[in-house]
C-alpha cells in the first residue's frame, strides 16, 4: 500500500498539481500530512508535488512543523469561472475553450492545431486557447514574450476571416482598443493605446497582442490573435525586456482575477470584432485618438536596423501610422516597425 504511494506515477501527480495549487492558492500554511489526506495521497508524495511546484517557477515555502504555503498565491486558470464571464448572446460564438497546462506558444499550438485540420473554426464561431505557462511566448520582432507559471494571461483566439491579408492592420488596432474596455470594464483606468497595438499604463507596457494569419490569403484565412497581459511579474525574470514594463497588480495593489479578466477580454475582443465587420476601422478612428499614446509627440521609427525621428500624427483610415517628417507626413504600414518615445530628438 505505501509503495504505491512512493510510486507515484506522472499523471497521477499530473492530478494533484492543480488541486494541491488550489489548496495552497490561499496563501497560508498547509501540513503535509493534512495535505496528504485531503488529497488522498502519502506526505512523500506531496513533497515530491511540492517539488514539481517549485520547478514551475512558483515560490514554494516549508517551514518544519508548519507545513507549506505559496510566497505569492496562485489563482488558476478555470474555464467554468472563464464562461460565467461571457454574457450569453457572445458565450454562442465560443465554439471551444482549451485550458493549457504548458505550451511552447498558445499561438504556435493554434497554427498547429489548424495545420493538423481540426484548429478550424466554424463560421462566425472562435477557438480559444489559454495556457498557465509559455515556454517559448512569442513577442512581435521576433521578441519572446515572458511567461511564467499561473502569473498571467497568455490567450490565442482563432477566427475565419475573409480576404484576411487585407484586414489585418486594422484587426491589430482595434484588438488593442478591445482590451482596453476589457481592463477598463474592471476598474482600471488612464490606459493607452501605442501603435500597432501595445496596451499602456503611465507609458508602461501593460499588454501586447502578436496577430498571426494562415490558410488561404487571398479567400479564407484563420486569423490567430494572441493576447499577452502582465498580471503579477517578477523584475528578475524580466530584467531582458528593453521596454518600461508594469502589471495589474501593482496597478490596482491587489490580486487580479485571471479567470475573470480572460473572459472580459475574450467577450471585448468578439464584440470589437464584430462591430469592425458592420462598421470597419471607420467606426473606432474617434476611439483610437482618444486612447492614443503618442498622438502629437515626437517619436522613433525604427524599423529593421533604420531609425528615424518624427512626430506621430495618429492613423489613417486603414490604420497606418500618420508620421511626420520635416513638415512631410507619410503613411506607415505595420510589420517590422516599432515605435519609441524620442530622447533626443
Ligand atoms: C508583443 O510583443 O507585444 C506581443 C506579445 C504577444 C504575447 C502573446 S501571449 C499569448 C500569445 N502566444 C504567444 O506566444 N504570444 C502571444
């Protein structure tokens, strides 16, 4: 009986990671023993979870005859909590909800996924992917994009979408825009829009989105959006990232709740995109002034090894850059390029 304990096999710890992550999710210290038999499990099992905890980046503590607790709780993704979060008339046009335990990419699983036949969407209807952790998180440029275990949200949704090479600029922005009244829907405010698509705070990165398109370009494609938002990051793991960075909990000084946050953000991104199929980009140029970070300031173009000083001048109708150079303003489409505040313009 106790050997089958000790021979604990993968999926059978693979069952009590998450369960035992919930128990901990409070913060307070859980004995081992306590924890064993809630759980139906010997202590040396729990150790050896406790382990496989550790190794997933969260802090475990033990402290002898107390037990062992989180340094910093963990709320996990749940795709029930994710549901109740979308109203009804949207909750329709969800086709599935996958919840990722870990993933090398939410996007690169849904280009998988769709590679293999079954990642595609019916119409009108959307896949969705979250996952607790990203091994290899793709930021834009080629950037990665820092995902630690249960910290934040890492989401991919995938649509069909008609001639979609040549929707996708104004896709960028208006998914950007989405995630604002996402965050605003819970509470949070003063935040801006940076094109292509950054989500700011204070001239802080906040969120980013890297849009990825397949299948055929010139009819039916399969747009994959992929949302990445800083809920609770640690300065040492994001000590590579060049770019002012914060997070919603430093933000609000709580702790945010993912599950809720992710359906907002699922439900805002499915009526922005429905209101850019009735209206197009037309319909949130006023919405993108209003939130535009860098509308009227000098700024960098860079864009491969080139860089150039300007002023932005907000977008166009499609979604370019307005910039203006020595009184000249042209029209700047996406891609390689990004934007800096100037220092010495
Ligand atoms: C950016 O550089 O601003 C874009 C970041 C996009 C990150 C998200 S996280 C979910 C999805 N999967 C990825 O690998 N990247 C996107």
């Amino acid at each position: 009986m106790l050997s089958g304990f000790f021979l604990l096999k993968e999926h059978e710890m693979a069952s009590i990671l998450h369960p035992l992550i919930n128990k901990l999710a409070d913060g307070q210290y859980h004995s081992g023993t306590q924890l064993g038999m809630e759980l139906n499990v010997s202590r040396a099992a729990i150790c050896k979870v406790m382990k496989q905890i550790n190794g997933l980046g969260l802090d475990v503590h033990s402290v002898r005859g107390k037990g062992y607790k989180l340094q910093d709780p963990v709320l996990l993704l749940d795709s029930e909590k994710i549901a109740v979060a979308i109203p009804l008339d949207r909750l329709g046009k969800l086709q599935e909800l996958v919840i990722l335990d870990s993933i090398d990419s939410t996007n690169s699983y849904a280009m998988r996924e769709i590679q293999a036949g079954h990642g595609i969407p019916e119409p009108g209807k959307y896949l969705v992917y979250l996952a607790e952790q990203q091994t290899r998180g793709k930021g834009r440029r080629g950037r990665e994009w820092v995902s630690p275990f249960g910290q934040n949200i890492y989401l991919t949704m995938v649509r069909n979408v008609d001639n979609g090479a040549m929707k996708t600029e104004g896709i960028s922005l208006i998914v950007g825009l989405a995630l604002v009244r996402a965050l605003e829907a819970l509470g949070i405010s003063s935040l801006k829009v940076k094109w292509p698509n950054d989500v700011l705070f204070d001239n802080m990165k906040l969120g980013g989105i890297l849009l990825e398109i397949t299948g055929d370009i010139g009819g039916v494609c399969q747009l994959i959006i992929g949302v990445g938002i800083n809920i609770h990051c640690q300065p040492e793991q994001m000590q590579n990232i060049s770019q002012p960075w914060t997070d919603l909990n430093r933000i609000t000084g709580k702790n945010t709740d993912r599950n809720l946050l992710a359906g907002n953000v699922v439900m805002n991104i499915m009526q922005a995109l429905s209101e850019f199929e009735t209206h197009g980009l037309q319909g949130f140029l006023d919405e993108w002034q209003q939130y535009d970070a860098i509308f009227d300031k000098d700024v960098e173009l860079i864009s491969g090894d080139n860089s150039q000083f300007g002023k932005a001048r907000g977008i166009s109708k499609s979604g370019a850059l307005l910039f203006e150079v020595d009184g000249i303003t042209q029209e700047v489409q996406g891609g390689e390029i990004s934007l800096r505040r100037a220092v010495n313009p």
